[in-house]
C-alpha cells in the first residue's frame, strides 16, 4: 500500500488532534480487542485483561508510541519499525491457526464473494480498471461477478494445495508473467478487498487469527502468481 501526500497529510493532521490522548486510545483498543476477539487475549497469559487494568493501559501506550513513531516516519515504515518487526518475527510469534475450516464455511459462496472483491477492488482503486478494458465494470455486472468466480476458483485450488503453491497455481503464474503482466501492486489491492469482503460476510470466524492467516495466503498466492516476472 502506498500511501499519497494527501494520505500523509490526513494521518498526521488526525495524530496532531489526538495528542496526549494516544496512550489512552491505545488501552481502549486493546480492551476492544479483547472483549471483541477472546482468541487474541491467549498472546497475553500473564496479564489482567480486566478492562481498564494497569497491564493494558501500560501496553496500550507502547502500541500507542509504536503508531506515533510510525506517523513521524512514515516515508520509512520499514526502517522506523525495524526493531518491532524483529521483535514479532522472532521472539512473540504471534501466528495464524490454520485457517481451511473459514474456507469450508464460505463453501458455495466463493464466488459471490470473489465479484464482490472485485467491486470494492474497482471502486476504491480505480487504476486497476485499466486491466479490464473491455468490461461492464459496473457495480455487479456480469463480467465482474464471472471474473470473480474465476479468482474463487483459483483460491480454492490454492486452499487445496496449501502445500504446493507452485505447482497448483503454475499455469496462472505463466499467464500473468508471460501475458497478462499485471503490476504486483494490484495482488496486494485485491487482497486487501477480499479480507474486507470475508470479514463483512463472516464476522464471527474472521477472528484475528483467521485473519493473519488468510492474509498471509494471499501474499503468498500473489508471490507466486509473479514468480515469473523478469
């Protein structure tokens, strides 16, 4: 995701208001979180995650001071967070369950969900348009709703073979490498809407978990289909 001058300028303008509040924010997100997602709470056995406790207040600022950290270095993210992406990587390992039991219950549905990822994908980033020059991509066309059913398609394939990406998904690899040449960028958009596609539809099993899981698929899906850029 790249973030425009406009992008920047709106997230620093809303970080300036909040001010001295962040750490406060921060706790009474955790606290959200926890009350929302129980599963997340297993990351924290030794605290009292009664709300407003010490121990996520005191936890809360340092997500807090993490994000305002970011906010003053938001043209290296990368470098700014460095340490904590260690940290996450390495040592807290805060990781995905597997995530096929949320593929099974979205069953028939797929490629409804798959069109409709496609529309959020159009409407919010209209450059990936420029991909579909002879589609009706209005909202819920034909079109859209029969390409989106051949995405479904392909993660499901995908879903199947968690174990051999590569092999599963080589002949759509040569056809975006050798054809179709669509930007890189654009997995990680189509992503993106489809994450916010399945949480719409499946709030109760899209639990943080899930959704680290099913967002390291997709990256994964989409390492593979541009393996074979040059």
């Amino acid at each position: 995701m790249v973030l425009s001058p406009a992008d920047k300028t709106n997230i620093k303008s809303t970080w300036d208001k909040i001010g001295g509040h962040a750490g406060d924010y921060g706790g009474e997100a955790l606290d959200r979180t926890f009350q929302s997602f129980p599963t997340t709470k297993t990351y924290f056995p030794h605290f009292d995650l009664s709300p407003g406790s010490a121990q996520v207040k005191a936890h809360g600022k340092k997500v807090a001071d993490a994000l305002t950290t970011a906010v003053a270095h938001l043209d290296d993210l990368p470098g700014a967070l460095s340490a904590l992406s260690d940290l996450h990587a390495y040592k807290l390992r805060v990781d995905p369950v597997n995530f096929k039991s949320t593929w099974d219950k979205i069953g028939g549905h797929a490629g409804d969900y798959g069109g409709e990822a496609l529309d959020r994908t159009f409407q919010s980033f209209p450059t990936t348009k420029t991909y579909f020059p002879h589609f009706d991509l209005s909202p819920g066309s034909a079109q859209v709703k029969a390409h989106g059913k051949k995405v479904a398609d392909a993660l499901t394939t995908a879903v199947a073979h968690l174990d051999d990406l590569p092999g599963a998904l080589s002949a759509l690899s040569d056809l975006h490498a050798y054809k179709l040449r669509v930007d890189p960028v654009n997995f990680k958009l189509l992503s993106h809407c489809l994450l916010v596609t399945l949480a719409c539809h499946h709030p109760t099993e899209f639990t943080p978990a899930v959704h680290a899981s099913l967002d390291k698929f997709f990256t994964a899906v989409s390492t593979v289909l541009t393996s074979k850029y040059r």
